[in-house]
C-alpha cells in the first residue's frame, strides 16, 4: 500500500552519517605537524657555551648547499646515475632476451648472472672491481694456456669511476632490469606473437615493433622506481673516492665537526632530484598508458579523493519501499 501522509514531491531527508574518528585522526596530525615544525625552528644551546645555534643547523645549511663543492657533487652524483642506468637497462634488455630464449644454455647464463648480482651486496660489488688489479695484475685476451693478443693494464684502466658506476653499479642494476624487462615481456598476450610471426616477422623484429611497445607499460614504473633508487645507491661512490655528494658531506663533517648540517644539505640534493625524476617518470609513464583502462590519471585521481571524502547519508523516504513494490501502472501514475 502507498502511505498517503507523505507526498510524493516531499524533498528527501539525508541525515550525514557521523565520523568522529576523522576529527580525532585529523586532530593527531595536527599535533604531530606543529611538533615537526617545532623541532625543525628550535635552537639548542650551542656546544661553545656561548648563545644558542639552530637545532639542524641552518645557518650552515644555507652556506653548503649552494657552495662548489656541493654544485660539483650533485652533478657528478647525475652523471654517475645517468651512466649506470644506461649500462644497467642495455644490460638487462640483453640478460632478458637469454633468459626468455628457447637455448638452455644462455637462459642458464642469465639467471646464474641474475642470480650471483641480485644476491651479492653492491658495496661489495665496488670495491672489488676497485681492487681487480690486486688478483689481475695484467689483463689480457688471447688463446687459453697459449699466446695473449690484446693487453690491459687494471690499474689504469679500473678507476674509481669506471669501477663504482659502469661496473659496480651498472651490472649490478642489469640482474635487477632484467627481471623488469622479462616480467614486461610476459605480460604480452601470446597471440600478439603469433599474429606477427603469421606476417613473417622475424624474433627480434617481433621484440622491437610488437612485444616491447606494449610491455613499456609495465617496464616503466618500476624502471623509474630503479632510477630514483640509483640516484641514491650512487653514494656508495664515496668508499672509492668519488667526490659525489656523500662524499662532500663527510668531507664537511671532518672539518667543522657538525655532521647534521651537512647531511641535511645532500638529503635537500637527494629530495629535489627525486622530486624531478618523479615528475618526469609521472609524464613517461602517461605517455606509454594511452588507450588503456589508465589512460585518463586525472579522472582516476579525481574518483579515488571523490571515494575518499563522500559522506554517506542515510535517507528517510516513507514511500521509496512502496513506489519500489507498486505495480508498473501504479509507478507510472505518480511518475
């Protein structure tokens, strides 16, 4: 039956559902951000007993940043990420390609690499690479057990930079790539090889116009992910003695004897060059998404905060069961 005490045009009553927690959560976060704020302005007594100095030591963070030996370490900590990720994506396209092969032994040889570089620590890695002339006096390329062709001096040849980022770091990132490029391959359904070898298209011709352009969409992320986590591995640099900023900040700390200014100095490098890497890997990774289900991030982001702060409301409509239940002639009279 259709209850008559309430019209039909009577507005809907939303009541907002309560949620103290949120004040509560939003509360606590507030708390903690004025004692972030806090701790980031406060001074401390300062060690010479005379005055106070900033807690994190801003007066001298403002001088380092910009000096040359910080300019100098932030680019030469670039260069050294910029190579090793050259050297460990070449590496890793090639160490994909074996272990997706059909030849036991070269998929044997890629996961022997994948697995000895994966599980062996990158530090570790460098400094034996800056070492080899300690085993390998002298290089050289020849006919086993018989007469040598080519000659290479490792100490010439082995320096801090070669060793720290084409070596230590670059075959060190190929073992993780490859697994990046080959989780990518796989994700390709199978039928788009077989409708390009049903074309004629060769293995490697079907890999660079067919398998690799869809696999990108799963290769990028995690590749830039790789990239950002380079820019910091390069600290490792400074146990060879490269001057990147690591090392400039240890250079800081044995000679004014604040270890904290420094530190925070090269943390700001790290965060505005992960900041732009971050940015740049956003617009890749757009790129690369056109035509698929995420093609639209705006829209995506915009449904995940409209997710995020809807309220939900209960409704108080007396006929809404009634009009559910009535017979279509009946809905359709007060329609």
């Amino acid at each position: 039956m259709i209850d008559k005490a309430v019209p039909r045009d009577a507005p809907i009553k939303a009541v907002p559902v309560r949620h103290p927690g949120r004040w509560v959560a939003a509360g606590v976060l507030l708390v903690l951000a004025a004692m972030v704020v806090h701790t980031l302005l406060s001074k401390i007594p300062s060690p010479t007993g005379k005055g106070e100095q900033w807690r994190f030591g801003w007066d001298l963070v403002r001088q380092l940043i910009v000096s040359p030996p910080y300019l100098q370490g932030a680019e030469l900590t670039l260069w050294l990420t910029f190579v090793a990720m050259a050297v460990g994506i070449l590496g890793g396209l090639v160490v994909a390609t074996m272990r997706l092969s059909s030849n036991p032994l070269l998929s044997a040889t890629a996961w022997i690499y994948t697995w000895f570089f994966r599980g062996t620590p990158v530090i570790v890695q460098i400094f034996f690479w800056y070492n080899i002339a300690s085993i390998y006096p002298q290089l050289s390329v020849g006919i086993p057990f018989g007469p040598a062709f080519w000659h290479l001096d490792p100490i010439k040849v082995f320096t801090g930079f070669i060793a720290a980022a084409i070596l230590g770091l670059g075959l060190n990132e190929a073992a993780y790539m490859s697994e990046i490029v080959r989780a990518g391959v796989l994700s390709v359904d199978g039928g788009q090889v077989e409708a390009a070898q049903s074309l004629g298209m060769g293995r490697l011709l079907t890999l660079r116009t067919v398998v690799l352009p869809q696999a990108m969409r799963v290769i990028i992320p995690p590749t830039g992910n790789e990239v950002i986590s380079m820019l910091k591995y390069t600290s490792l640099a400074a146990f060879v003695g490269l001057a990147e900023l690591d090392y400039q900040a240890q250079q800081t700390q044995a000679s004014t004897y604040r270890p904290i200014p420094a530190f925070v100095t090269i943390s700001l490098w790290y965060l505005a060059m992960t900041t732009v890497l971050s940015i740049g890997q956003y617009f890749v990774e757009r790129h690369y998404r056109k035509g698929t289900i995420g093609d639209r991030p705006d829209r995506l982001v915009t449904l995940w905060r409209k997710m995020a702060t809807t309220r939900r409301v209960e409704v108080f409509a007396p006929h809404a069961r009634d009009d559910a239940l009535s017979p279509p002639s009946v809905r359709g009279q007060h329609g």
